[in-house]
C-alpha cells in the first residue's frame, strides 16, 4: 500500500486488559509517530521513533503505554491494564526525514479507535 | 502544555464563500507550521506547510499567511465546497532533534450548499 496503515480500525476492549495497536509506515519512511486523539481534541503527541536512534517518549501518559519498533519499518503500541480514559483514537504518523533535518511532512494513517469498557 | 491553539472551535460558510481559518503560536522558535485537515473517520491529511523564513505560500484554493511578529498562522480556503467540510488543525514544529508536531486543537469548518 501507498499510505500508513494501522490495525485494527476497532477495539474495543475490557478495563484492565491489554492491548497492541500495530502501525505500518510508509516504505522507506525512517520516523515513525504515535498520537492519541480524545473525542473533539487535537492530537497528543506520545512518541517518536527515528532511525536507530533511542525512541522519544516523552509524551507517553504513563508507564501503562509502551511502544516498539522492529526493523526500522513496523511498530506497536502496548497499553496494559487499560482505563476508561485511555479510549481515544490513536493514530500514527510517518515521515521520510525525522524532526531537526528541516521540513518534516507527517503521514497519518486512519488511526485505531480504542474503547475501553 | 499545548503552545498552538485556534480562535474559534467553528466556522460556518456557504458554498463559494471564501473561508479563513486562524490559529496562534507561542513558541517563538518554530520554524515550521502546517494545516491539516480531517475529515470523519479518517487520519489528518496534508493540505499545506509554511516556512518561518516566509508569511506566504499559496497552494491549489489554499493560501498559508504566517504572520511571525504576532505569532499568527491562517489558512485563507478561496471558493469553498462542501468536501471542504472537516476538521483543519494547524500544527507547529521547531528544527531540535526529537521534537514532534504541536497541534492545537481544530476548527471545524461547516460548509452549506
């Protein structure tokens, strides 16, 4: 596929279990961002990977979320032991630079809706 | 905290109407400002970006004006359309390594036919 594509499109999960959300940057693409959307709100940034470089993670709410990226290409977001207020859209980004080499146009993919019971 | 944010949550135009859409800044260091736009359902997509080095850059119908002194950013939508309809978020970036996009919170543009 051209774009990013994320998986699911849809969970909806059960307070207190985990979950993975997956995201599939472009090809080639060597920074990848996780956001998370909250209804009407803009996007919070949660983290940053680019290159082979240690992930930024400073907007991660808490150590409940973790995220990966294996092989430079595809990565997953965790949330353990969900809450109610971590159902959001969380969506991901991809750009063929990583911020401070100049212009950095996001890709975003559709995003996965989380709804936590 | 959140450093971008939008004048009005709002704005209601007509069909051919032209559309302005403002957003202000408060880091004084970005460098890089871009519009997206969201429709229903769907992840924000590109419409323009804007160097701190300009105050204006124009695309197809879309018109960016960066306005640095105040710290003012507006996307200028010429002729609207109902596919126009969406969420538009501005979004402000500052070149340091490990810094990813700040955006405020979206205007949502209604367009009536």
């Amino acid at each position: 596929g051209a774009g990013v594509s994320q998986s699911p499109s849809n969970k909806v999960t059960e307070k207190g279990k985990d979950v993975e959300l997956r995201c599939d940057p472009i090809s080639g693409h060597t920074a990848l961002y996780w956001y998370r959307q909250s209804l009407g709100q803009g996007l919070e940034f949660l983290i940053y990977f680019q290159g082979n470089s240690a992930p930024d993670k400073s907007g991660l709410p808490s150590d409940r979320f973790s995220a990966e990226r294996t092989g430079g290409s595809v990565s997953t977001l965790t949330i353990q032991r969900t809450q109610q207020e971590d159902s959001a859209v969380y969506l991901c980004a991809s750009s063929p630079r990583g911020t401070g080499t100049g212009f950095n146009e996001q890709f975003f993919g559709p995003g996965t809706r989380l709804t936590v019971l | 905290g959140e450093s971008v944010g939008l004048h009005l949550p709002t704005l209601s135009v007509q069909e051919g109407d032209n559309s302005i859409i403002n957003c202000a800044y408060s880091n004084s260091a970005s460098d890089y400002f871009i519009w997206y736009k969201q429709e229903s359902g769907k992840g924000p997509q590109f419409i323009i970006d804007i160097r701190s080095n300009m105050d204006k850059r124009q695309g197809q119908r879309v018109t960016v004006l960066l306005n640095k002194t105040v710290k003012h950013l507006s996307l200028q939508i010429a002729a609207t359309q109902p596919g126009d309809s969406a969420v538009y978020f501005c979004a402000e970036n500052f070149n340091q390594a490990g810094t990813a996009l700040i955006f405020g919170k979206g205007t949502t543009l209604s367009v009536s036919s």
